[in-house]
C-alpha cells in the first residue's frame, strides 16, 4: 500500500530532524525500492510536508517541513 511507504519515508525523515539528500533516504528506508522513496518524497513535496531543495552542486536535498508556528511552539 502506497500510504504505507509515504509514512514510512515520512518517519524516517523527521526521526533524522536535519536536511537530507535524496540519495541518503534510501539508505534509511532500505526495504523500499527507488521508485516507492521517489514516490513517496513527490506526494510529500506536493502536501507540503517536506521541502526538497537543490544544491549548487545539483544535489537535491529533502527536508521535513515544519511551519513556524510549530518551530516556534517546540522550542517554548
């Protein structure tokens, strides 16, 4: 089931709490094939739970994306 992967894409990412590159998530959901990560990330991005950014060196980057009332909220 494809919410499966994007909840498990999706935990992975926010127990890591920092930037990661696309290549890394990989290693940290190895049970889940490149297409399922890929996946996942792409309906992330389109919610707006994650950021995906790219880097000088076209790398891309993926983020757990936390609004700042939440930021905010966690660090009072």
């Amino acid at each position: 089931m494809m919410a499966a992967h994007i909840d498990q894409v999706r935990e992975r990412l926010e127990q890591r709490d920092t930037a990661c590159p696309l290549e890394e998530i990989m290693e940290l959901c190895p049970e889940l094939t490149w297409n399922q990560v890929f996946l996942a990330i792409d309906h992330l991005s389109r919610t707006g739970q994650v950021r995906v950014t790219m880097d000088v060196d076209r790398t891309y980057t993926v983020q757990v994306y936390r609004p700042v009332a939440a930021v905010a909220s966690a660090a009072a």
